[in-house]
C-alpha cells in the first residue's frame, strides 16, 4: 500500500515492518497500557508479529487499519490511528494512539 496522507504538519502513511522500534515504544509506554492495555509486545520480534497480525492483516483483510502517524518535518515517529474493525461492535470504530510529549 503506498498511499500517504499528509497535512501541515502530520505525515499519515500505512504502517510496515520497518516501523517495528516504535511500536515497541510506544505499546510499552506505561499511558498505553493503562488506556488501551498491554499487548504483550515485549522485544522487536513482537513488535513484528503484532504488525503482522494487527495493522498488516487488517489492510488485507477490511482495506483499512490502524496507521503510522508522524511528524512532517521531522520525520518523527508520534502514534498510529486508523478505522478498526473490531469483533466486538457491529460496525467499524475509531482508533488512536499519540505518544506522550
């Protein structure tokens, strides 16, 4: 998928395996873990399945996901938001995650 998604200041792209250091970061970071919980992401290899598994299978499998969201200039990675599908709810939902400044 190579569409991208840029605004003043945001770079929204989908996310991909290279993208596997931040999402250790940031599913580790103790604001994640008490608002959306712990995905048990624990080294680079978890964070590789959980892109596999998660935001790579989900554009796949619905045509959307969760993307990588970073800074324009910078090129600085600050969180992922995106349409979930999510088994629970009839219709698709809403999801963000910013990480702390």
């Amino acid at each position: 998928m190579d569409l991208r998604i840029e605004t003043k200041r945001l770079t929204i792209r989908p996310f991909c395996l290279g993208d596997a250091d931040f999402i250790l970061r940031l599913l580790n970071e103790p604001s994640f873990i008490e608002n959306i919980g712990d995905k048990g992401v624990r080294n680079l290899e978890d964070a590789e399945r959980y892109l596999q598994d998660g935001p790579l299978a989900s554009y796949e499998q619905h045509g959307h996901g969760l993307w990588h969201v970073g800074l324009r200039e910078s090129d600085v990675s600050i969180g992922m938001a995106g349409i979930l599908k999510r088994d629970a709810l009839d219709d698709v939902d809403l999801g963000y995650s910013l990480a702390p400044t």
